[in-house]
C-alpha cells in the first residue's frame, strides 16, 4: 500500500485518486476548490458519472480515501504525488500548463524524503523533463525525487470502468526505481496481467497525444464518408460495417455524427498540432481533422436547410446538449456550435438534456430550457436530436409528432430507421443515409 495525494479533483483527479483507492492504496485528493472539498466530504459528487458515487463512498468507508485542502501537508504525508490538474487550450491551441507548474512548485517545497511526481495530466511532450529541472531548480541538488509521466485514458460516460479495468497501463520513467514504485501502485493490476508499457517520459507524453488524435481522425474519417454517402447514394453504416470487419481497422469510432467534442479529443488534437509545430513539422493530418471536425458541427445547419430551407422565425427541439451521452460535459460539444447557428438564422431554441442543462448554461444562460423532451418538442417546427441518450432512443415518436408544428426530424447520431421515420409521417433526415428509401 502506498501513501498517495492526488491534485485536482476534476474529472481526471477525482476518477484517478478514487480509483488508486479502490486498488488498496491510502489516498488523499486535494484541491485549492474549498467548496468542492466540502462537498465530496459530504457525499456529494460534483460531476457526473456513472458508478463513481459508489466507489468514492466504499472508499471513504473503509478509510482509503479522503479529501483535503491542506496540499502541503497531503504532500508530506505521501510516497507520491499524481498531478491531476487542468491543462486547458490556450488562444493558439496549445496547453495552459500553468497549474502544472504550481503543483511542481508546491511539491518541491514539501520533499522531507524520496517522493514520485507523477503527471497524470496530459501535458505537450518535453514537460516532464522540465517539471524534473524546475523541481530540481527550487529544491536543490541534494533532494531525492523522480518524476513520471503515466497518461490517463478515460471515456466520460465509462470513466470508473476504464480506470479499474484499463486496457494498458503507460509509466514513462528514467529510474527503475520510480518504474517500480509505479507499478506497486498499480499492483492489483498487474495481479490481473494488465499490459504494462515501460518506456521513457517523453515516449509515454506522446503515446496519450497519439491515441487521441487517432481515434479523433478515425471518427473525422468516417464522419466525411458520410457525407460523401448522402451525396452517392450509399449507406454510411453498411459502409462502416464492412470496414469494421477488416481487421486491421476494427469497427471502434466509425459511428457517423455531429463531430466530437468533449475535454479530450479537441483539446489534445489542437495541442499536438502545436507540439508539430514546436518541433518544426507540420502535420497535414492533425490539422486537417481538426478543420473538418468544426465542419462537421456546422454541416448540421445546412442538413437542416434541406428539410426546411428557411430558418427564419422557426422553432427548433434540440434534445441533447452534452457531447455525448451518460457525461454532463458540454466541453466542445456540437450542441454549442449548432444552436448558435440557428440563433443567427433567425430560428429559437427550445432544448433539453437530462444532465447537462446546468452545464450549459454556463456558456448559454438565457436559452429555454425544457423539463423533458417532449416539453422541448411542444410547438416546435422541427427536432434536432444531437446526443444519443438512452432516453432519446426510445421516444414515442406518435406523441412527437403531433406535438410539432411540422414534423421535421433531424437525426445527427443515426437513432432511428429512415424508412420507418418516413412512413411514420416525419420529414426525417440523418447523416450518411439519404439513399435509403
């Protein structure tokens, strides 16, 4: 058992120190946030995701897991320290890695004996090294410490799930010592015969960056398929089906939409075109998906437009405003892109998200929010549904339609069968799927 302090408690640092509990270690997670420190002592989780509840209070329970404010003490009392803080997009796209070097600064104040720095966020590779020369910088030569880099790879919606059972374990390091340490942290894991990945720091930077951006052009790739199937006549899912069948490409993240968003794939697809440009490469690439991504979102408008081709003075359902489902993320979700859209069109909004809307209204405060789909669909022209929502897979489509004015339906995550919408009465449209009559 090691004595852990987890910095952050956000999405990344509250899953993470859970987690590392729940694998038999002590584990402290701080946060200069007083309010979200009171509240997880309380119980009370302040993002949303399924099945984490549960396993911070079994946690709690048995004393493994606490949380805290006082960062110096947490610090001293620890063998290692998982830096889980934010590393937003800055104006150009790449990492605000501010609060990165504050942990490091505060963690350099507190070595009172051999500690791990661990960077659980993702940072642009090359910042381990200088986490390790700044900490050195401010502690002096005679301190005793590593620093590692061990990437997360965490889907919102299935985050719990994803930590406990991982599909590899990444630990970038220079000292075996550290690499050991590292993996007696994770040593449930590796009782289980997870994969471990022992390389060097800079190497497991880039292996978070590179997942990423590939399953970001994966999705991109299949997205203009789609686009190029409403123009041919073809059936983007018969298309990804086959595709999927090949091995070497498998059928994960070729499900046509909107365009991703979220706090990963945008965010680490900007960040890595800025680490080409660092290194002085440019990567055709990376750049092109993040372009045709932000394509992607407004194409919804104009999918839109070919079903009602005026705008103006209409009124739109939007049912779904996270960027995904089972996440109460709004973080660069489609929903953000399209309602604007619609405002400058000259179209309302009335929309609906069963956990999202406080989310939302950070960036949207003024919108009408509804209390259920249906109340959303209630004297509209049109429904646009954009996040797949279990509760949105099932809708009594009779009821749908004679709660709209015109019963447009413009179904961005493929939901429901064209030919069954059509027959139904709905002027229905979908994304890769015009040929299917």
């Amino acid at each position: 058992m090691k004595h852990i302090c987890v910095v952050g408690t956000g999405y990344v640092g509250l899953v993470s120190g859970t987690g590392l509990a729940d694998f038999g270690n002590n584990v402290v997670c701080v946060d200069i946030d007083t309010q979200k420190i009171e509240m997880l002592k309380k119980g009370i989780i302040p993002i949303y995701e399924p099945g984490l509840k549960e396993v911070v209070d079994r946690n709690v329970k048995a004393g493994r897991l606490r949380f805290s404010t006082k960062i110096d003490k947490a610090i001293l009392e620890s063998d290692v320290v998982f830096s889980a803080v934010g590393t937003p997009p800055g104006e150009g796209g790449e990492a605000d890695l501010r609060a990165v070097w504050a942990v490091a600064t505060t963690f350099s104040k507190n070595l009172n004996g051999y500690k791990v720095f661990v960077n659980k966020s993702t940072v642009p590779v090359g910042t381990g090294r200088k986490v390790y020369n700044l900490i050195r910088e401010l502690s002096g030569p005679d301190t005793e410490f590593d620093v590692v880099s061990n990437p997360e790879f965490l889907r919102e919606g299935s985050a719990v799930l994803d930590f406990l059972h991982p599909d590899r374990v990444v630990i970038g390091s220079s000292n075996p010592r550290a690499t050991e340490i590292m993996k007696d942290v994770y040593r449930s894991l590796y009782l289980r015969k997870t994969p471990y990945v022992e390389t060097n720091i800079e190497s497991a930077e880039l292996i978070k960056y590179a997942s990423n951006a590939f399953l970001a052009t994966k999705i991109t790739f299949i997205n203009e398929i789609a686009n190029l199937c409403d123009k041919v006549g073809a059936d983007v899912h018969v298309v990804a089906e086959a595709m999927g069948q090949d091995g070497r490409i498998s059928p994960k993240f070729l499900h046509p939409g909107p365009g991703y968003g979220g706090s990963c794939f945008p965010k680490d697809t900007m960040a890595l075109v800025e680490i080409f440009k660092d290194a002085g490469i440019r990567t055709k690439v990376v750049e092109a998906v993040v372009e045709a991504n932000e394509h992607q979102k407004r194409l919804v408008v104009d999918r839109l437009k070919e079903l009602i081709p005026d705008l103006k003075g209409k009124v739109f359902a939007v049912l779904g405003l996270s960027f995904k489902p089972n996440t109460d993320d709004t973080r660069f979700s489609p929903s953000k892109v399209v309602i604007p859209l619609l405002q400058k069109e000259g179209a309302r909004v009335q929309c609906f998200d069963p956990v999202a809307v406080q989310d939302f209204k950070r960036d949207f405060p003024d919108l009408d929010y509804r209390k259920d789909a249906y109340d959303a669909c209630k004297g509209a022209d049109g429904v646009i549904l954009m996040t797949e929502w279990n509760e949105f897979r099932g809708l009594d489509l009779g009821k749908i339609k004679k709660l709209l004015n015109t019963p447009v339906f413009l179904d961005t995550r493929n939901v429901y069968d064209p030919v069954a919408m059509r027959t139904l009465g709905f002027i229905y449209g979908s994304v890769g799927r015009a040929g299917i009559k």
